[in-house]
C-alpha cells in the first residue's frame, strides 16, 4: 500500500467517521427532543383524562344529590311500599342525564334500577354491609369507579351515592356514568394519539374489555403488569413506523381494587419517519462528504506525497548507483527539511564513496605489493640462494662450479619460470575482456566441466553429480568465460575436498534466467570467510593467488548475473550464480 | 274479587254517566293503539278493531298509522251514534296517556305503569282477566327437570305486584279464575331450593320474547332463573329459542272452547272436550303436567276513556269493542 493510499484511507476514514459522528449527534438529539415532546404529549392527555374524570365526578356527584334532594326521591323515601316506584329510576337517569341509576332501600334492596328494571328487591350488599360507613359518608365520598352489573354483561362506571330522607326513613340514591367508548370520545385528542380503556372486570384478560382499539393482544403484557404492580407503566408496542409509545394509568375502585386501566398511545410514525429522513439526509451528507473528501484528499496527499514522491525516485537512483541523484527542494516545510536532508546524504555518500574508494584502492595496492612480495619473495629467495652458491662455489670450488652452476642455473630458470607464471596469472586478472555474448545453453558448459575434470575428480576421489534442468532456457552469455567460471568453481570444490567427497552441478530456471549451483561436501566456510571470499587475492588455500573467485564475480557481474554462497563448517558450500 | 269490584265501579260510573246525558247521534270516537297492524288490509280475526264490523265500514286504512271507520247506516242493530272511529295505531302508551290528558284522544290503553301513574278519577273500562302470560318451551327442550325447576323458579307473586301493579292475577293455569273456577288448585308459589336442586347441570337457555311490554317481565324471569341456577339469555322475537314467552288471549266465555283454543296455541294436545269442571280440571291438568307451558298471569284489557265519551262500557267482558251505543259529547262552549 502506497504513502498515499495510506493517507488517503486516513482521510476518507476520518471524513466517514466525522460524518457518522454528525448524523448520530444528530439522530440522537431529534429523538430526545421528539421523546420529549411526547412525554409531554402523554403527560397533557393524562392530565386531561384526570381533569375530565374529576369533572364526570363532579358531575355525577351534584346530580345524584340532586335526585336524592328531589321530591321524588323524598316521597318515595317516605312510602313503605315501594313497588309502585319501580320504574321511576330510568325516568330520573334520563332526566339528570345519568347512564345508570337505582334507587335503593335502606335495607339495601333495590326499589328500582333504570339500567336494569327487572332487579327490583335485589339486594345492593356493597351498598350497607360497610360497618364503618354511615348513609352520609356517602355524601363526603364523593363519586368513585365501580364495576356495574347490567343485563348484558358487566361495565364500568363512575357512581355517586346520595341519601334521601323522610323523617327517621332512607333511601339510597346511587347514579353513575359509564366508563366507556363515550367517555373516551370526550377527550380532545392531539393528532398521532389515542386513548384506551381497559376495563378489568373478569377474571381474566378479555381482549373485548379493551375500548378503543383492537390491538389488545399487543396491549396484554403491558395491561397485566398494571394490574400485578397497580402503578402506572409505560412500554413501546409494536415496530418500525407502526409503533406506539403507550402510558398505561391504573383506575383504582371504591376499595382499590384495579378496576381499568387507561391507556394513551402514542404513534411514533412522526419519529420514525423524521428518523428515516435524517437517516436518509445523513447517508446523502455523508456521500457528498466522502467523494469530496476524497476529491479533496486526493489532491491533498498527492500535493503531500509528490515530494515524497520524488524523493523516494532519487532513493531508488541512489540504490541503483546514481549517488549523485539529488532532489529539487521546493518548500520550507518538514518535507523540504527531508529533501535538503537527502541531498545532504547523497552528497556525503558520494564523498565517502570517493574516500572509501580511494582508500580501498590504496588498500588494494598495498595487497598486491603484499601478495607480488609474498608471490615474489619465494622465488627470489631460492634465486639468491643458487646465485650466492654460484657464487661461492666460483670463488671457493672452482672443481665443481661447472657442476653447481649447471644445478644452479636449472634451478634459476626454473624460479624464473615461476615467476613468469605469477606475473602471467596477475596480468590475466588485469586483462579480463568485455564478454563476447552469443545464445548460450548453460547444461551443455555443466556437461563439458565435469567432463573436462573427470581424471582429476577420480584421482580425488571425488563422485560428480549433475543436475540438469531439461527446460532450461538458452541465456545471451559469454562462453568462453563461462566455461572459465565453471572450471574455477569447480577447482575450488576439488581443492575444498581433500578427502574426496561429492561434487554436484544443479542447473534450474529461475524468475527470467537460469540458475547454476556448484556445491561440494568439503569443510565448509565459516561467515567471515564467506564474507571475504570475493576479496581478490583473499584465499584459504596454502597455493593459491586469491583471484579465482574475484575473477568468477568479475565475470558474473560483467553478465549481470548475481552470485553468491551458502555455507556451514563442515557441511560444503554451496556457490549459487543466477544469470538472465 | 279485586277486579271484580274494579269493574263494578267502572260499570256504576258508566250508568251514572248514561243517565246524565242524552244519546245523540254524531261525533268522532278517537282511539289510539300501541300495536301498529302494520297489515295492508284490516285485521280479520281477533278482538278490537275486527269487532268495528259489527255497525261501521272501513273508510281508511293505513297500517301502522291510522285508520278510520264510518258509522254504517244499514247495520242489522240500527246505526251507531258515532259518526265514525279514528284510530291512531302505533302510538306508545305513554303518549296516549298524554294524549288523553290534553284532549286528542278519547279512548287509550293503559299499561301497569299508566294505571300506576294515572289520575285519581280517571274514567277506565277493563275486561275480565282474558289475557294469559305463559312460557312455552320450544319440542327440542327436553329436559323435564330444568322445565319444572324453571316453573318453579318463577317469583310471579314479585312481578305481580311490581312490574304488574297488581293487575290482573297470578295464575298457574291456563283458563282464568272467573272462567274455570278452579285457577286456584294449581300452585303458584316459587320453591327456589327445590328449583336449585333440579337445576343442576342445566344447560343454558334462551327466552324469546316478542312483546316489548313483556320483555321486563323476561327479565326478571332471567334473573330468577339466575338464582335457581338456570342460564337464561333473552332474545328478540324470531330468533330461535328454548322457551318463549307468549301472550295469549281467552277466545271465549265457553271454558272447553278456550281451553281448546289455548292448548293449540301453545301447540299442546288437544284436550278432551267435555263441560264437566271435574273433566275440564283433570283434562288442564294433564296438559299442564309436562310443563311444556308455564302459565304465569292473567291480565284485563284495561282502556282509560275521555269524560267526553258516554253511553259505555264500551268493552265486554272478553275485551270486545262495543263501540255501537257510545256517543261523544261535543265540548262545551
């Protein structure tokens, strides 16, 4: 991954990320408002609710003193025979606008029932069987939620007790409004809101108790927890764009018993919806953020990375062996500070090379003069040698001097001889030749080596063992010198084996060229060995001048090839040369 | 004996009245009806409208409005005094009774709750008790005990005297008291624990019930039911039902013929005809013993009538109009 897709990948994480961050902030901040706002929606409907149901009370309340107060009420109190008034109530209801309404004797007989006539001299127990509330303490009580038996069924209703008297005689006058449909169709509902009414009159949850909608099934769990904890609730009903926030409000009866409990929903359709379109503003926003930020990023990093850029192209150069490459500065910034910082490193780099290469250079003459002294000094010793017997002999037996000076002269040739190979040896290394490239198979110079060193490897007890890749593609090489690297090679692994061993050539196809691998079982190289082994004049052998190897480089490096060396003490080396 | 009195005393003011005025002829008799015969043509059979053939011509007929009989000049008895009867039908009694009080109707029905709330001094005709409230179970309804626990079950002493005002009378049979003579020998007397007992594991039932002016009584049928442990729903009329409750009328003063009549139109056997009381009682008795048909009251046509209408009863003891020697007086100046 590039400097500047790295940056870029930074930027666009960061601009998603901030836009994300937004439209969270956003998002979140809406729905606390929107929660709020319906909080108090729901906090204003209940109230409203409470503020009715005290006015129904009210209400009810005055009109059943009302009809208690009345003449009615008073003569019929005043009768002993009651069954002559049995119809009256629903006359009365409907006259104080009343759903329901009985009259009721002091021993707690019905006289008569507007909301069901037939129950005449049915006993209302709850009515007197109350030791500790007297007939007024009706009148104080005020009305209060009761659940109400009807012909059809059982309902709920707001009633109201009152007491009519005639003298030391009584009856009760109770009256009431249902709890129902009506009641709820009186509340002034906000848009996106409704009010419920669960009416908890049988034993068991009864969808059909539920005024004011059909979802009851939704509702249960939420009802049944009011009705286990007796205390408001609230929880959010159904999902998505149809859900509801719902405030459950428990309706307490005469003894506190739950007798209802209301319900005011909520739609979240208006949240949802809003949310949506942030959602949908949100992902759009973010869209236009990315592809400019990603514009504006792409100009940016590239305005950063093209320095960097340039910079890395001069470091490339310089590892191509350009030490010269330098890099226009072109700002004062932290990236110019690196330019100004690079050129200063390749200028030092290319001074240091000078002063390395200088100092190599006198390093190298001062090993030549040590190895031509060292390569001279054994045969001049013996020359001196033979000359001063010469010498001698002439002055001191002059007999044999003919004698000593045929020895001697054999040997002075010979040591001049010597000589004349050792300065042939170095002048060939000083005369290495531009290669002549020709379409070389790399197989068939293996094949003439081993076959070139066959007496040499028996008479050393060596096995020769070729390798030959048959896909082995034809190379642009010099022959000449690559027979010349081969028969180097192939001496150093004789020479590293001694004791006779396994010599192996390995030819292999390799990326775009070949591979040659030249691997003995000798006694191995140790890494500081390994390290100077293309030392010119380095050697390890008692006999050898130290050139072999760096003529091998030489000639690789003038193919363009690449060589190098695996070894362990006492495993072999393993010489490794890659041309293409 | 109550009613008797009643209708002696009806009958004393009526002659108190006749012999106070003339007889003249003219005038319009204003009737008003709570059913609406909402027929194309007149009723045909029955009592009330169908006894205006004897002595007027139907002039018009609109059912479940009105309509107006002409005094008929040719009829065998000689002509009515009445020019003609306007009856306005459809009209709820409690309307009739205002209507009565301000003047536009002469002759009205009145309910139990009308003679409860009606004026002291008011003139009224009844019947004898002609009218029989019943149950009547549905064939399928088989089970013998929840149809003895239900007739036992009944309070009719309570509805009675509450929601009948005590009109009429209490009664376990099928022909009245004044028409058998032994309406008494069948108990009346509700037996709820005994009711309770044969009512256990009764299936529910339901009540049909036509009339809007039973349907309290239907009521409080149910909730006695209720107490003895019966499931009684009441249904509109129509819908098919377990029992009904009927309102059938007395067809004659000749007992054997009527209950002849009421045993087919409760759909029970016919009974032996006979005219010994013994062999009419045994032969009641019978039909009754199944209790397929649970007799709970017999009630009087009562009518209220205007000051202005003269020359009455207007009403045989059977409920027949007798609308032939009523005049109208006309009002004073």
């Amino acid at each position: 991954m590039t400097f500047r897709t790295r940056l870029l990948l930074i930027v666009t994480v960061a601009v998603v990320t901030s836009v994300c961050l937004v439209e969270w902030l956003v998002s979140a901040t809406t729905r606390e408002r929107f929660e709020r706002l319906e909080t108090q929606r729901v906090d204003a409907l209940v109230a409203q609710f409470r503020s009715e149901y005290e006015r129904r009370r009210l209400e009810i309340a005055r009109a059943v003193n009302g009809i208690a107060a009345s003449d009615t009420a008073v003569n019929i109190a005043a009768k002993t025979d009651y069954s002559t008034f049995y119809a009256d109530a629903a006359s009365l209801a409907a006259a104080h606008g009343l759903d329901l309404l009985e009259l009721v004797a002091a021993d707690g007989s019905i006289i008569s029932s507007a909301e069901w006539p037939a129950r005449f001299g049915y006993k209302e127990d709850w009515l007197t069987s109350r030791s500790n509330v007297s007939p007024l303490d009706w009148l104080a009580r005020g009305a209060f939620l009761r659940r109400e038996e009807l012909p059809d069924g059982v309902t709920l209703a707001i009633e109201a007790v009152g007491v009519a008297t005639a003298g030391d005689r009584l009856i009760y006058v109770v009256g009431g409004q249902r709890l129902d449909r009506a009641f709820l169709s009186t509340l002034a509902l906000p848009a996106g809101m409704r009010a419920l009414l669960y009416r908890n009159l049988q034993p068991q949850f009864t969808p059909s108790e539920l005024i004011g909608g059909d979802d009851a099934a939704d509702l249960r769990p939420l009802i049944e927890r009011v009705e286990r904890d007796k205390r408001e609730a609230g929880a959010l009903i159904g999902a998505g764009a149809s859900a509801e926030t719902v405030h459950a409000l428990p309706l307490a009866g005469l003894d506190d018993n739950l007798l209802g409990v209301l319900l005011v929903a909520s739609a979240r359709r208006e949240l949802v919806e809003m949310e949506a379109f942030l959602l949908k503003l949100g992902i759009a926003f973010a869209s236009f953020g990315i592809v400019l930020g990603l514009a504006l990023s792409g100009w940016a990093t590239a305005r950063i990375t093209r320095p960097v850029k340039r910079l890395a192209e001069s470091a490339r150069k310089v590892a191509a062996g350009n030490w010269g490459a330098t890099v226009e500065v072109v700002t004062a910034d932290e990236i110019g500070q690196l330019a100004q910082a690079f050129n200063r490193m390749t200028h030092e780099l290319v001074e240091q090379r000078e002063r390395l290469v200088q100092s190599e250079r006198v390093a190298a003459w001062r090993e030549l003069a040590r190895r031509l002294a060292h390569e001279l000094k054994n045969p001049l010793f013996p020359l001196q040698i033979t000359v001063e017997n010469m010498r001698r002999a002439r002055e001191q037996y002059p007999d044999q001097f003919d004698e000593v000076f045929r020895e001697g002269s054999s040997t002075l040739l010979a040591e001049l001889a010597n000589l004349r190979q050792i300065v042939s040896r170095f002048s060939d290394f000083a005369k290495m030749p531009a290669p002549a490239m020709h379409p070389v198979q790399l197989n068939d110079i293996a094949a003439e080596t081993v076959k070139l060193f066959a007496p040499q490897l028996e008479q050393a007890h060596i096995t020769a063992r070729t390798e030959l890749s048959p896909n082995l593609r034809t190379i642009m090489a010099d022959p000449e010198q690559l027979s010349r690297v081969m028969r180097n090679l192939t001496l150093n692994a004789i020479d590293a084996m001694p004791k006779g061993g396994t010599l192996t050539i390995r030819t292999m196809p390799h990326e775009e060229g070949v591979r040659l691998e030249v691997a003995d079982t000798g006694q191995g190289l140790t890494p500081e060995e390994c390290e100077r082994l293309f030392t010119p004049y380095y050697t390890t052998k008692t006999h050898g001048t130290g050139l072999g190897l760096a003529i091998v480089q030489s000639v690789v490096s003038d193919h363009r090839g690449r060589i190098s060396v695996a070894s362990e003490p006492g495993r072999g080396a393993s010489f490794r040369i890659d041309l293409s | 004996m109550r009613i008797s009195a009643f209708i002696l005393t009806a009958c004393l003011l009526s002659a108190g009245a006749y012999a106070a005025t003339r007889p003249r002829y003219g005038g319009i008799l204003r009737v008003e009806l709570r059913a609406p015969f909402e027929t194309s043509d007149p009723p045909q059979s029955g009592f009330g409208i169908v006894d205006l053939s004897h002595g007027f011509q139907i002039n018009l007929w609109e059912g479940g409005r009105r309509a107006i009989f002409n005094a008929d000049d040719n009829a065998p008895g000689g002509r009515p005094f009445l020019d003609s009867v306007e009856i306005q039908l459809s009209r709820p009694l409690r309307e009739q009774s205002l209507d009565l009080e301000t003047g536009k109707a002469d002759l009205i029905e009145l309910g139990p709750n009308e003679i409860r709330r009606a004026p002291a001094g008011r003139k009224t005709w009844s019947s004898q008790p002609v009218r029989i409230i019943a149950l009547a179970f549905n064939p399928r309804a088989d089970d013998a005990r929840v149809r003895e626990a239900l007739a036992l079950a009944v309070d009719r002493a309570t509805i009675w005297t509450v929601i009948l005002q005590r009109q009429g009378e209490v009664s376990a049979a099928l022909l009245p008291q004044w028409l058998s003579g032994y309406a008494f020998l069948f108990p009346t007397a509700a037996d709820l624990p005994r009711a309770r007992s044969l009512a256990a594991g009764a299936k529910p039932l339901t009540l049909a019930v036509g009339d809007p002016m039973l349907r309290t009584i239907a009521d409080r049928i149910q909730l006695n039911a209720r107490d003895a442990g019966i499931t009684l729903t009441v249904a509109p009329s129509g819908s098919p039902a377990d029992i009904r409750l009927l309102e059938v009328r007395v067809p004659s003063t000749d007992p054997a013929r009527s209950l002849a009549a009421l045993a087919s139109a409760f759909g029970l056997p016919e009974p032996p005809h006979t005219d010994s009381p013994e062999a009419l009682y045994a032969a009641e008795r019978a039909l009754l013993e199944e209790r397929r048909v649970i007799p709970l009251f017999h009630l009087p046509d009562v009518y209220a009538v205007s000051p202005r209408v003269k020359g009455g009863p207007g009403i045989s003891p059977l409920g027949e109009w007798k609308f032939g020697d009523l005049w109208v007086e006309a009002p004073r100046p």
